[in-house]
C-alpha cells in the first residue's frame, strides 16, 4: 500500500481504497475533469510555431 497526495485536495489517501486512481475519490477526478474543459488547465503550446505550423499544411495540402 502506497500512501499518495490527490492531486485536486491535497489529502492523503491509501492507494489500494480508491477507484478513481490517482485522485482520492471521483469526486476529486471530475472537479479535475471540468479544470481541464474548462481550459483552467492547458499544456505548454509555442503558439506561433503552431500558427506556422498550420499554415505550412494548408500549403502543403494546397499542392496536393
């Protein structure tokens, strides 16, 4: 048995008594769920790379 910190409330939990791993219950994975919908949440994006990116392929389909 490990015991882990949830991530969403910050309590300590044994990680053999929850479902809803590696959160302490559901309740703590779906307030998790809605930060991620709800953009509160967002990975590392190097937006003018990516608008270059977008704009190289909507060439590169053009010449297609």
């Amino acid at each position: 048995m490990a015991t882990l910190r949830c991530p969403t409330c910050g309590h300590h939990f044994e990680s053999d008594y929850t479902p809803a791993m590696p959160f302490c219950s559901e309740r703590c994975r779906q307030i998790d769920l809605g930060q991620w919908l709800d953009e509160e949440h967002a990975l590392p994006v190097d937006i003018e790379k990516h608008i270059e990116e977008q704009a190289n392929r909507s060439l590169d389909d053009e010449d297609s």
